[in-house]
C-alpha cells in the first residue's frame, strides 16, 4: 500500500517525504516469504504516515506487541509514583506480604524497571493463580538462573507481572483497567488493550512452521500482552514528547520531572546477561545504546538514532519509539517472529531507511 498521510498540508511549504523505499522493502518481505503482514505508523512533526500490507489489510488492525506494550505498564507505575515516590525504593515486600523474608521481596521497584532484580521468568505461567505464580516468585533466587544478586539481565514476565498486582493493590482496580484509564485512553490510544482469553488482536502472531505461516498462541499479562495498532502505539510515544499539547489536543501522559525519570539513564553500561549486549534502562524503557555498537545492539532504534531515543521491542517481531531530537515516534510490527539473528539486522535495515525517507 502506498503510505498515507494525515495532515498533509501542515508544513505546506515542505514536501510531503516519500516512503516508496521503506515500503518495497516491507511488500518484499512479504513477497519473499520473509514476513506475512506488516503494519508501520509513524509521526514525524505532526504529520502521521502508516503502511501496512500482507495479512494486515487496514492500518486499524489491531495486532499483537508483546513487550514493545511493557512501557505502558511502566508508565503506570510512574503515573502513581507522582503521587508517592517514596514507593520506588520501598521493598515490594512491604506491598507483597506473600514475598515477605524473600530475596525478591527485598527488591525495589526500580530494580524491576530496570531490569536488574537478578532473576528472569521466561516461561512464567501467568495464567496460573495468584497463590501459585507468588510462590514461585517468593522462592526464587538469583542462582537459579545462573546469575549474582542485582545483575543485569531482561526478564521478560517475572517482574512485569508483578507490576500489574501492584497497580491492581494500590489502585484497587485491575490493572488492565487502571492502564486504559490512565495512560491509554489520555494518549488518545484508546483501543488498544491487554489481550485475554476473550479478547484478542484482530490479527496473530505469525511463525514459519514447514515452510508454512501459522498462527502462535497469544501472549498475556501486563509484560507481553498489548494489542492495537501501530497508529494508536505510535500516537502514544508521540504524545510523551509533545509537550506543547493544547488543551482540546489531548493531555500529557508525565510531568516534566517525571519524564526526566521515566528517560533517565538508570542502567547505564551494564552488560545484559540476557540479551548478551550492553544496553541501557530507563525506568521501563530501552535507552539508545548505539554507543556500544549500532549494528550490534539488539532491539536498537536503527542506527541513526539520536542519544535521547527511547522505546522498547516485541519478542523477535516488533519495535516502537520516540526520538525527541527528530520529533520522530514510530511503531512498527513485522507478523512472522524470526531467530534474533535475523530480526534484528531486519529491523534495523528497516528503521534506518525509514529514517532515510523521512529526513
């Protein structure tokens, strides 16, 4: 599809930026087999261009973003440390009496955000009750996982899901519900949502089984389980920098102080023993780390991304950011999961001719 623009004639003197580029490389993807759909949107100023093709047929279609959905349960989580930030540095033992005399109950809120608890839940099963996922998480230890108390290293499920039970304790609310309140609805990305059992993406996950597509099992909780479109995910980190919004525009999702939180290197030069790189960590967020290697980094912004770049990817399918010093914020999923060792050079080729197009 040809991309579309809104508002094009908000810089009439400038021309419209030509994606043709950026989109033969997406049907090629889809032509070759590489990737079943697609779905790119991407503000530059205040303009919004989307593409999309293959298995997605409307730039509305709601897909799945696994953990490129985790900033917005972190943004939650800032939303109400506005209101009590001595919370952050409280040990989650003292809202979790479950973890009580636990090592994971002696960790923080930061340590979680940032990824440096020491532990990694891959397979947690979040589906499980309550009673059954805290007993895992209250006898963990970092040795478990081949690692030292506070290391470094991704954890895809553990520590997000117990994020959502803390939104859900200290708001009295479900967490699913609180974040659409809060942070969703305000970003003017209101349909976008947190997948369960009787609410899916218009579109699944895609993986190359015997040469063949087909559909992968959704993915749930607060860590892996948004879903929408990459407009509405794109208009969410757009509205994070936009912080001239006028009042009939839409609302700002942080105060200033806690923008600078939310963006701050709080992890900074540390090797993941996870995605064995050095990245850094904001409060929820993936930093740009290109200054430790531009092709090499994974789940990078592409390799023209400025020092203030920030945003996260979905497990091996999927990417979104903001670049304030471009006034850049892009969301875009490819719908066939392929081995880190292809994604990422895929991404990242793709990232940078779109930034190509739209310089």
């Amino acid at each position: 599809m040809w991309p579309c623009a809104t508002n094009p004639a908000t810089f009439p003197s400038s021309p419209m930026p030509d994606l043709t580029p950026t989109r033969l490389l997406l049907e090629a993807g889809v032509r070759e087999n590489r990737w079943a759909g697609f779905t790119l949107a991407a503000f530059s100023a205040t303009q919004l261009f989307t593409l999309h093709g293959g298995s997605v047929t409307d730039p509305s279609d709601s897909v799945p973003w696994y953990s490129a959905g985790k900033p917005v349960t972190a943004l939650g989580v800032l939303s109400l440390l506005t209101r009590a930030p001595q919370l952050d540095s409280t040990p989650l033992q003292t809202t979790f009496p479950e973890l009580a005399s636990s090592y994971f109950g002696g960790l923080n809120l930061t340590d979680v955000l940032t990824h440096r608890t020491g532990l990694r839940f891959p397979n947690l099963p979040v589906h499980s009750p309550a009673k059954e996922i805290f007993a895992i998480l209250a006898k963990a230890e970092p040795r478990d996982f081949s690692l030292l108390p506070c290391q470094a290293a991704y954890d895809p499920r553990g520590g997000w899901w117990l994020l959502g039970q803390w939104l859900a304790r200290q708001t009295q609310i479900p967490w699913e519900d609180f974040l659409h309140q809060k942070i969703l609805q305000p970003a003017r990305a209101g349909h976008m949502f947190f997948a369960s059992p009787s609410r899916l993406s218009t579109i699944s996950m895609m993986e190359k089984k015997a040469g063949h597509w087909t559909a992968v099992p959704p993915s749930f909780g607060p860590g892996s389980g948004l879903c929408g479109s990459a407009t509405d995910l794109a208009r969410l980190y757009h509205t994070l920098i936009s912080n001239d919004l006028s009042p009939n525009r839409g609302h700002a999702l942080l105060d200033q102080v806690t923008y600078k939180k939310f963006t701050h290197r709080w992890r900074e030069g540390e090797f993941d023993a996870t995605f064995g790189h050095i990245i850094d960590f904001g409060l929820g967020v993936i930093l740009d780390s290109n200054r430790y290697g531009p092709t090499t980094v994974p789940y990078g912004f592409g390799t023209h991304s400025s020092p203030t770049t920030f945003g996260h990817g979905g497990a091996r399918s999927s990417i979104a950011f903001a670049d304030p010093e471009k006034h850049l914020a892009v969301a875009l999923c490819l719908l066939g999961l392929a081995p880190e060792n292809i994604h990422q050079p895929r991404m990242r080729s793709l990232l940078d001719q779109l930034r190509s197009d739209l310089a």
